[in-house]
C-alpha cells in the first residue's frame, strides 16, 4: 500500500530512499558538518540528486546520551533548510520529538514528521490530526540520555512488533488515515547490538503488520560491532548491505546518510513472489493422521523450495485447513503461503514448481481434483502475465479465501501487481473456506 505524505505518495515496490541532514553540532557521525543554513541546503540538494527522494531535517541528535535541545533552538537550526528544500519540490521530513517544532515544520512545507517517540506526547498528535503529513512511528525503550542504561526485552522481536501495533491503533482511532502511518522499529534506540542484530534480523514479523517499514541503520553502531568497522564514517558500505536485507524482508523505505552507495546496493534487490500451497491427497497416512501427512508433504514441498537457485524464502504463513472449492466432493485441504524473493523469471521459477510437483506424486489428470501437492504462483512482484501457461496474478486469487487468509498473514492490504488488492473481495463472498491449523 503507497504511503501518503502531504502532496507525496511512495509506492512500495520499489525502495523509497530517506537521505539523512543533521542540522547539529553532536550527532554521532556528521554533527557540525551542516549547521551551516547554506551548506545544510546545498547537502539536501545533493542528497535528492543523488537518488533520495525524502530528505530528513533534523536539529536535535537523539544519539545514546545525548542532550536535549530547546525547541526554539531546534527549530531556529531547521528552519531556512525546510523552507528552502520546500521551495524546490522536494519532499522534506522533520526528525523532532517536540510537538511544537513538528507543527511549524509542516506549515513550513515538511510533509513528514519523523517522530523517535513514536507519537507517545499527545500534544504530537494533536499535530498528526490536523495536518496530512506522513507519519513515521518509531519505537525507542527510554529517551535518548538513558535508553542504553540495560535495555531489557523478553523478546525483543514480539515486544517492538506489538508496541508499533499499538501506537499504530492509537493514531488510527484518532481519525489518523492507515495511508499515513509507516513504522521504523528503531534499530540501536534503547536496545543492544545483539537485540538490534536480531530485530534486524527478524525483520519480516514487523513487516506483516501490513505498514510500509523504515530501516534506519546507517552508521550505526551495531553496524560498527558487527562489521568490525570502529570510524562511522568508514560504515557506508555495510550499511547499504543491511539496507538491502532489510528490504528483502519487507521494508520499504531506507533512510541512510550515503545515498549513492545505498541506491546502487538496492539495485540488487530481487522482486518479492508469494507462492500458494496445498494439498489434500495424503500419501501412506496412518488412519487419524491423514492431516498431519498433508502438513508433511507441504513441508517436504517447502524444503526443496530452499534449494531453488538464485532465490530466498523470506517467510511462511500458519497452515489453513480449507474446504474444497469448484469440485466440492473430495477431502479437506491444507493449504500455506510462501514469501520468496527470487531472481528467476516467472517461467523458469514455474518449471521448478512443476519439478517438485512431479516428485511429490502430483498426476495432472482432473482439474481442480485431489493432490498430493499444488503450487502456484500467486504474485511475483511487477509481473502481469497472461499466456497459456501462465497467468499472473494467479487468475481468482482475491475469490479463494484459503489463498487470501494466509497471504495476508504475511501481508495484510497486499496490492498485486495488477492494482487488486488481495483482500478486495470480502470474506463471505470467497470460495474455500479457510480456518488456521497451527503456526
């Protein structure tokens, strides 16, 4: 689903770069490099030439330990840049966590308002409310003097997950459009390299709350730790290899301080594919076992896909037990969707589909009958097709609700290639009726 941020609208199919434009003396790796009003301007210029096409004004480091800044001293730094950036049609972004320094950004031209509070201050979002600007919600574990005084999770991934949901659910009640809302789940703000690592790592779960993702991970110092990299400044490279993980598992937006570095990484990125599995036709089940047999098959299906070349499962749904749809007198299905970045072509990637079918039994001798094991292509992201062999998106896909209830476990409010949305056709209306089985 595009982000819409005032005038601006990104779709998420292809990255969305965020340049970085500290306008202080203390952030961690360029502080007093553009404090200069006409320097700060003249690198904002230069960040959009480059290949960024939101450049994030900010004059108060919210580095570990840092101290706060006046809200006039903030906003007397940022000021001329926004407006000056604002005059040339550029999409500017205010990094500030103080309700007043975000109110006369956007009516100075901001048509975001980057928030590392995540929107805790109900003054901020008064803010939100009346204006159009795009939101990003962050999550940070304390304030900047103190977050990294013993960050403490149970579970670092599910914690970030649920409070980004939460803060999400909050602006949305309060009349904030769901278009609007992005969420970063910031990497290194009141967390530790190896709670960071495996934030970063798990992705993906922050990615199936269904919002655009932003990976702000330049220079930061898990990068420094992990990559063994002490100088910031010397982070550039790894941090566009991270940017580019990032995005394979679901984010959409990549705020970084090397914006050509990162624009040539990205390049890199393999189109997203959402592959649908079934099968009702178990092969040697005892008696009373014939679902579990199904739930082995697509899982024996699932660990060849791993094998497949140039390609990487990103993440599985729950298995969904559905009724048989079109031929209605046969067994129970058990069906899962699979998210795959893969640089195949459709009909290449179709072929070793068919080749697992082939080894798992699959006879193609009645349409729509039982099987051993079914695959298909559901999406492949920027592909519409319509051949005798293949047609993308899978024809029917938004009326099968066992396709659409795991695929929007991945990806709730998914847009398909061709401009549907998978969850277009309501409930009550889809063939197939589809129930969970397990995770």
């Amino acid at each position: 689903m595009s982000w819409q941020c005032g005038r601006f609208s990104f779709d998420p199919v292809v990255p969305t770069i965020m340049g970085v434009l500290n306008v202080t003396p203390d952030s961690f790796s360029d502080g007093g490099s553009w404090l200069d009003p006409e320097a700060a301007i003249a690198h904002g210029l230069a960040l959009a030439k480059a290949g960024a096409a939101i450049i994030d004004v900010g004059g108060e480091s919210t580095r570990p330990g840092a101290e706060p800044v006046d809200p006039e001293e903030e906003w007397r730094r940022i000021e001329p840049v926004i407006r000056a950036l604002n005059a040339q049609e550029l999409c500017v972004s205010v990094d500030t966590r103080h309700s007043e320094v975000a109110e006369r950004a956007v009516l100075a031209g901001a048509s975001i308002i980057n928030d590392v509070s995540g929107f805790r201050d109900p003054a901020m979002v008064a803010v939100a409310e009346h204006c159009d600007a795009g939101l990003v919600v962050m999550h940070m574990q304390g304030e900047p003097q103190t977050m990294q005084d013993n960050p403490t999770y149970q579970d670092v991934v599910v914690e970030v997950r649920d409070y980004l949901q939460a803060r999400c659910e909050a602006l949305e009640a309060a009349g904030i459009a769901r278009e609007r809302l992005c969420i970063d789940p910031g990497p290194g703000f009141g967390k530790t390299v190896s709670q960071t690592i495996e934030l970063m790592r798990n992705l993906h779960e922050i990615a199936r709350l269904g919002y655009p993702v932003l990976c702000a991970v330049s220079r930061k110092r898990f990068i420094g730790e992990a990559y063994h990299i002490e100088d910031p400044l010397a982070r550039d490279e790894a941090s566009a290899t991270e940017a580019l993980m990032a995005c394979e598992l679901g984010a959409t937006v990549v705020r970084t301080h090397n914006v050509e570095a990162t624009v040539a990484v990205l390049a890199n990125l393999r189109p997203q594919v959402f592959l649908g599995l079934g099968a009702n036709l178990p092969l040697m089940a005892l008696p009373g076992e014939e679902e579990e047999a199904k739930i082995a098959q697509i899982n024996h299906a699932i660990g060849q896909l791993c094998l497949l070349p140039d390609s990487q499962i990103i993440d599985i749904s729950s298995f969904y037990g559905s009724k048989a749809a079109y031929k209605e007198d046969q067994e129970d299905f058990v069906n899962a969707v699979v998210l795959m970045r893969s640089g195949l072509p459709p009909k290449e990637l179709l072929e070793y589909l068919h080749a697992i079918e082939n080894s798992l039994g699959r006879v193609r001798t009645e349409e729509n009958g039982p099987r051993p094991i079914d695959l298909d292509i559901l999406d492949y992201q920027l592909y519409v097709v319509d051949t005798e062999v293949l047609t993308l998106p899978h024809p029917g896909i938004t009326e099968r609700d066992f396709v659409v209830e795991p695929f929007c476990e991945l990806r709730p409010h998914h847009q398909l290639a061709n401009g549907l949305f998978v969850d277009s056709v309501p409930r009550a209306e889809r063939v197939g009726a589809a129930w969970k089985l397990r995770g």
